[in-house]
C-alpha cells in the first residue's frame, strides 16, 4: 500500500545542472507523472478508487528524486511528512552527491525513505 521510488543521474551531472538545477525540476515532474500514470492504470485498479494511489511528497536534487506515493485510503493516517536533502559534493556543499530522504509516520510505524548518490 506504500510504493517508494528513487531515481539516481535524472539529469546529466554537469556543471550546469549542478549549479541552476533547472531540469531536475522539469525531469522530477516528468518521472511523478509516468509513475502516477502506471500507479493508477485503470488495468491495475480496475476503476476502483480504493486501489489508486495518490503522491505523499517528493524530493529532488540535482540528479536525484525520491518519490512515495500510497493508497488514498491511507492518506490521512500517513502523518508527519518531512523530506530533505542535503548535497555533499563539490565543496562539500553541492549536489552532484549526497541524499534525499522523506520520513512519514504510518498508522503506528515510522518510516525512512533514502536516495543516495
């Protein structure tokens, strides 16, 4: 009831994308949407809204995304939602490497969600 994605190299690593980050943006948003377009085929939920899935959050950096979508009926007992990044690369600070993360309470569980590069 929980599907947890992550992508590594979305976008090449050059010097551009690390310092404008412009089409990690445009590539996150292409990949959220193919992933709820195959989530939610109609072959797989049968036109039941019990069985789609809805996306909980997202993060990006540079060429890394990390995505958790879960079932709509358990969006509301999905609490405490945080997601974060931190780049580790060049100068110790830039985003050609490092992680992304998203962390959720889910019903009585608390779950950790890592991406890194």
């Amino acid at each position: 009831d929980i599907v947890a994605v992550a992508f590594q190299e979305i976008v090449d690593l050059n010097a551009v994308n690390v310092a404008v980050d412009n089409k990690t943006q445009q590539r996150s948003h292409f990949w959220i949407e193919r992933l709820n377009m195959t989530l939610n085929n109609p072959q797989f939920t049968q036109n039941d809204p019990s069985r789609s899935y809805v996306l909980l959050t997202q993060k990006s950096m540079v060429g890394l995304l990390i995505c958790v979508f879960v079932k709509g009926a358990h969006k509301s007992r999905s609490r405490c939602v945080s997601a974060a990044s931190v780049g580790v690369g060049v100068g110790g600070f830039l985003g050609n490497k490092g992680g992304a993360s998203i962390r959720l309470q889910f019903y009585d569980s608390t779950l950790c969600f890592v991406c890194s590069h």
